[in-house]
C-alpha cells in the first residue's frame, strides 16, 4: 500500500504492510519505523481494519473532497510552470548578445529551475501512482467478500478453475494462506500480487456463475429442473 497521508503527524500509525516471520509481525509504517510485535489472528485482524480504513479515509479525501481532487492540478500546474521557466531561462543563455553578466545569471537560472522541473515531475509521479494504487485498492474492497466466499467454498479442481490465467504469486498467496483464516486474499496479501489477476478472478467467477457451474454441484440440473421448457439452442 502506498503512503495516503496529508501530512507527517498521520504518517506515524500509517500502516503500508505487514509481514509475519516466526512467529512475529513486522508492521511497516509511513513514518519509516517498523514494528515487532507478536503474531495472533487478533493481531492481523487489527491491522488489516486499519489498513482497510485507510484505504476508505484515502478514498473519500482523494475522490470525495474539492481540497482532494485539486492536489492533482495543483501539482500540474507546478510541473507546467516549471518547464516554462526552464525552457525560457535556456533560451535566453543561448543569445549571446546578452554579454558574459546575464549569460552567467541565465545560467543560474536555468540550473535551479530545472532542479525545479525535477522535484515538480517526481512529486506529479508520485501522486499518479499513489491514486493509482488507492483507486486499485479501493476496488478490492468492493470485491474481495465476493472472491473470497469463492475461493474458500472451493475444492482444489473448481479453485484451478477460478485461478486460471492468473499468476504465479496469487497462487502461492491462496496455498499458503490457513483455510481457517476469515480471508484468504486480504488488503495486506493483496500488495504482492498484480491487479489484473484479482481482475481475472472475478472474470473467471462471472463465468462459472453464469454457466450455473459453480463448485460442481447440481445446479445446472436443478435450473433445468426448474425450467422445463427451457429450449436448448442447437449450434
């Protein structure tokens, strides 16, 4: 999880993930400091809620706020202007007739705004890949009770089924994760493993529901049961 902190006091129980390693959490802060504490499911569920509620203060701050959505054009804007002025101080350092005094001023100038032009494109960056990372969190949310239902209702031939063209790290993540834990796929997992295979998932899902597969059970026949005079298109 990125950093959605507005300032440096809420960056001190920011929590951007966790580990678990022998017996022990490891939760990494946005103030930099990484806690050891002991590893219980009371533990992981406490940090996960705090993870989860700051996926949803970020979403309404970010996409649900005027101060929110201008952080992005402000930051633009300051990318804009400071190419302006880089361009405009390298233009006039190339005239020559501006003598050796203005040359050197020029130079100057053109040396801070480009250090300018830097810092402006590098924190413009950051907070494109910042919403971007919000905006993908933010969907798991809304999907993750509906994909983990699914995965944990499963058996190993119907989950191969609902895993397919995903990759390697999502699978790893669902084997290792203890069948007893409330979410297979939590806000913390969902860090190491690509969007697009969460996406692929619950395409994969659609699909058997929508064939009336599901985990294997008889709900086509019961659907035919219940539909008698359901035509079955010949091809």
């Amino acid at each position: 999880m990125k950093d959605y902190t507005f300032n440096n006091e809420d960056k001190k129980d920011f929590i951007l993930n966790y580990e678990a390693k022998d017996k022990r959490m490891f939760i990494h802060l946005g103030s930099g400091v990484t806690l050891n504490v002991p590893y219980t499911r009371k533990n992981e569920t406490k940090v996960i809620q705090k993870m989860e509620k700051q996926v949803m203060a970020g979403q309404k701050f970010y996409f649900g706020t005027k101060e929110g959505k201008a952080i992005k054009d402000q930051l633009l804007t300051k990318l804009c202007f400071a190419v302006l002025l880089s361009t405009v101080s390298y233009i006039f350092m190339r005239i020559d007739s501006l003598g050796a005094v203005w040359n050197y001023a020029l130079a100057f100038c053109f040396a801070g705004s480009a250090v300018f032009l830097g810092v402006s494109g590098v924190e413009y960056v950051r907070h494109l890949i910042m919403i971007r990372d919000l905006r993908k969190n933010v969907e798991f949310l809304n999907m993750k009770d509906r994909i983990n239902g699914k995965i944990k209702e499963s058996d190993s031939e119907v989950l191969d089924n609902y895993l397919a063209k995903t990759g390697q790290s999502i699978r790893e993540v669902v084997a290792k994760a203890p069948r007893d834990r409330e979410e297979i796929l939590n806000i913390n997992s969902f860090n190491y493993v690509p969007f697009s295979d969460l996406k692929q998932i619950d395409e994969n899902i659609a699909v058997i529901e929508e064939l009336g597969l599901d985990d294997g059970t008889n709900r086509v026949e019961s659907k035919v049961r219940n539909n008698p005079k359901r035509k079955v298109k010949k091809l």
